[in-house]
C-alpha cells in the first residue's frame, strides 16, 4: 500500500472544525444539553476536538455500526456492533460521523434513533464523498465534499491503520 498523500491538511481541519463548532454553538444556544453521538470507531478524533469546542452544554455517546469488514470493500448491510447505554427520549441528538460515503450507515443511524423518540436528530460529518452517495441523508453540519478516494487520518482508517496522522491523506487501496 502506497504511503497517504495529503488531500486536507492539519491547519485546515482545525478551521473548519473551529467554525463547525462556532455554527453549532450558536444554533443550539439555548436549546438546553445536547447528546453529541460519535460512530466509532473513525468518530473519536473528531469528536475530541468539535467537543471541546463547543460552548454549549452537551453530553457525549458512543455507538458502533459496521460496513466495511476489512478494507475499503463495501458489504452492503449495515449492522450494529454496539448501541447506547441509555435512552435518547427527549434528548436533542447530534450524530457526529467521520465520513459519509454511501449514506447507508448515516441512514440507519437516523432511523434508529428517530425511533427512541429524541427531541431532535442533526447530523455533523467531517468529509462526504458527494459522487458517492446511494442514500439520501441531510448533513446538517458538513466539514468537506471530497473526491471517490480511500481516505485515512484524524480517525479514519484503511485496515486499521493511520487513524492517528493529524491531516486527511489518500492511499491506494490494495483491494480495488
Ligand atoms: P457509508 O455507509 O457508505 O456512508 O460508509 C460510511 C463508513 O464507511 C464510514 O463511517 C467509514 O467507517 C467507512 N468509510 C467510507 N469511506 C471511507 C474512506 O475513504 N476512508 C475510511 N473509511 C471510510
Ligand atoms: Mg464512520
């Protein structure tokens, strides 16, 4: 596998994450706590970063959802690997995604939790492969459209590795 290439770069993130979490405070000034929900496991930088950001009063979640076994090869379902601890009834939810590809783990994500009965259900990724898209899902709060490119760094991965570089960088996935 070739090593990344830098398609975002760490001084970028860090604005947009900045204005992200400015918009989102703002948007929900007011509004009481709200529940921010991070898909693991590619979520986890970005949520530490747009969490310490925001000035408004929030609670952070976890889940995990599965499509992609191993490698960049999509397997079609989507399943859920770990849900809530708690209920979300009441709660104003902010899905915080890593990347929206197709759109089929966002869209289950939402249809779930609109089932538990939440006060209100937005969504936040970092980047979405707009070409991509098979699911029509609303991002309320979007980072960056890129390219249909494999992707890794600040969280993301290919077969678990270099989740932790600080830019978003491009490999060439062996499996494609
Ligand atoms: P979707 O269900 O097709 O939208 O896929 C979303 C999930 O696939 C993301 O949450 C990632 O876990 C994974 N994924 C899709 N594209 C990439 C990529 O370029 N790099 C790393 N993970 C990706
Ligand atoms: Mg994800």
């Amino acid at each position: 596998m070739s090593e990344p290439t830098v398609l975002i770069s760490e001084a970028d993130i860090q604005r947009r994450v900045t204005e992200l979490a400015a918009q989102i405070s703002g948007d929900y000034a007011g509004a009481g706590e709200i529940t921010l929900i991070a898909v693991l496991k590619g979520a986890f930088i970005f949520l530490a970063d747009l969490s310490r950001r925001l000035t408004v009063p929030r609670r952070i979640e976890f889940m995990a959802l599965s499509s992609y076994e191993e490698g960049s090869v999509h397997s079609g379902a989507v399943r859920l690997v770990m849900d809530l601890r708690e209920g979300v009834e009441g709660r104003h939810i902010l899905v915080v995604e890593d990347i929206v590809d197709t759109g089929r783990t966002l869209h289950y994500l939402i249809e779930l939790l609109k089932t538990r009965e939440p006060a209100s259900v937005r969504t936040c990724a970092l980047v979405r492969k707009k070409d991509r898209h098979e699911v029509e899902v609303d991002i309320d709060y979007l980072g960056f459209d890129i390219p249909d490119v494999w992707v890794v760094g600040y969280g993301l991965d290919y077969a678990e590795r270099h989740r932790a570089l600080p830019y978003i960088g491009v490999v060439e996935p062996d499996d494609q």
